[in-house]
C-alpha cells in the first residue's frame, strides 16, 4: 500500500494545477491494468532471475540447488527401488548406481518442492516442504520426497524423484467429511517409489494429530489455499538456496 500511494505520488508531481482529478485518473488507470494483466496473464510475462545452478526441465520443472557434487551410493532400500525401476526398461545391472541429489524442484504452479535430504541436514528448523500431491492417470496420492537426481535411461535424460508414499486415505474420515479430510498413516521405507517429478502436482503440509476414536497416529492433509489465484497474480517463490 505504502509502494503504491509513493508511486501515485511521483505520477503527479507535476501537475500541480489539477492534484485530485489526475490522481483518481491515474489510481483508475492502474486498476484498469491490473484486471487486464489478470485476465490475460500471458500479455506481460513475469520475468525473473533465476539463480545459478539450476537444471531447467520441460514445462516448468526446474531442480533447484543445493546439489551434491559428486556421486554417492544410496541406502539398499533405496538401491533396490531403483533397480526394480531400471528393470522395466530392461536394464538389469548388480548393484544401483550411486546418485547425484539434488535438494529442490520448482513446480510450475510456483510452489518449491523440498527433500527429506535437504530438510533433514539443515541447522535450523527447516520449512516442512517435502511432502507433495501427485497426479498419476487420474489418482491423487500423497507422498513424502527423499531427494531428487538425474538418470540417463536409454541415452535420454530423466529427472526422478525417490518418494516414501502416504497409505490410503481414511476410508470412513473421507466419507463423512464429504471427502474433504484426508488422513492417512506414514509409511516410510516400506512404501518407496521412484517417480519422475513431472508427476508432481503441488506442495502439501502433512500435519501430525491424533483423531479421537481411533487407533494409531495419523497425519491430515493441508493443501496451499488458492494456488489458481497465486498462479494468474505470478506466485514469487524464493529459488534461491537456504539455510
């Protein structure tokens, strides 16, 4: 509010003579704007600076940093999901290769996805931005991602997302709340997947509670309010590295 009564006020320093009439003219003029700009988002593209370091993808996928800079091997259980991936395109080899993680990856809806890795190594309370909604052929499911790197699978390149998958929602919660409470238990190392992050939806909070009645922990679903909204008005995710 400030930034704008300031601008308002440089627009009219020089016209003394008719102060309030070309102050209303202009107040209308920018407000003219700004429904333009959001009705058709595409005839001023929102230009950013992006930080050095990240890897572009297609259709706004973009991992961001911290990387790690050179190859580790990963946990058996994580080297076993990703052997049984490697295995659907008839590659078959002893032991899974060791992996570059990166931290972060930017969605298209402007959310910035985390990782267990990252989030895990931070020396301060970190954000809680690992958990995310996927979209697969129509099904929503909801996980947790450990961390994110490239492959080369038949000379093509593929950015992949080692995720820890949320059970099934709470059958009689979703039911009576109108499918609008999503509950569902954590899984960890028994529910690993490897994904490609083009699958990923949108940034979600998983928030601990216990539900009277019933048995068990369970972690309930927030979802970030108006992201349709936040996406037309240019949603200004920080990409650059933290901590």
């Amino acid at each position: 509010m400030e930034r704008t009564i300031g601008n308002l006020a440089q627009e009219i320093y020089l016209h003394n003579a008719s102060v309030y009439a070309n102050l209303s003219q202009r107040a209308a003029r920018h407000c003219q704007v700004n429904a333009i700009k959001a009705i058709i988002p595409s005839i001023e593209p929102v230009q950013r600076e992006h930080p050095k370091g990240l890897q572009p993808l297609e259709n706004g996928y973009m991992l961001l940093q911290c990387r790690e800079q050179t190859a580790h091997p990963v946990h058996q259980c994580e080297a076993d999901v990703i052997l049984q991936y490697l295995s659907k395109y008839r590659i078959h080899i002893a032991t899974a290769p060791s992996v570059t993680r990166w931290a972060r990856l930017h969605l298209p809806n402007g959310q910035v996805a985390h990782s267990a890795w990252k989030e895990n190594r931070m020396s301060r309370q970190p954000q809680m931005a690992r958990n995310v909604k996927l979209l697969v052929d129509g099904d929503t499911s909801i996980t947790e991602v450990l961390f994110y790197f490239n492959m080369l699978i038949h000379r093509e390149n593929r950015a992949l997302a080692l995720i820890s998958e949320y059970g099934p929602p709470h059958a009689d919660l979703l039911q009576l709340s109108f499918q609008m409470v999503f509950v569902c238990c954590y899984r960890g190392d028994t529910s690993l997947k490897l994904i490609e992050v083009s699958v990923i939806h949108s940034v979600v909070a998983m928030v601990l509670h216990k539900f009277p009645g019933i048995d068990g922990t369970l972690f309930y679903m927030i979802e970030h309010p108006g992201l349709d909204v936040l996406k037309i008005g240019g949603m200004n995710k920080d990409l650059h590295d933290e901590d």
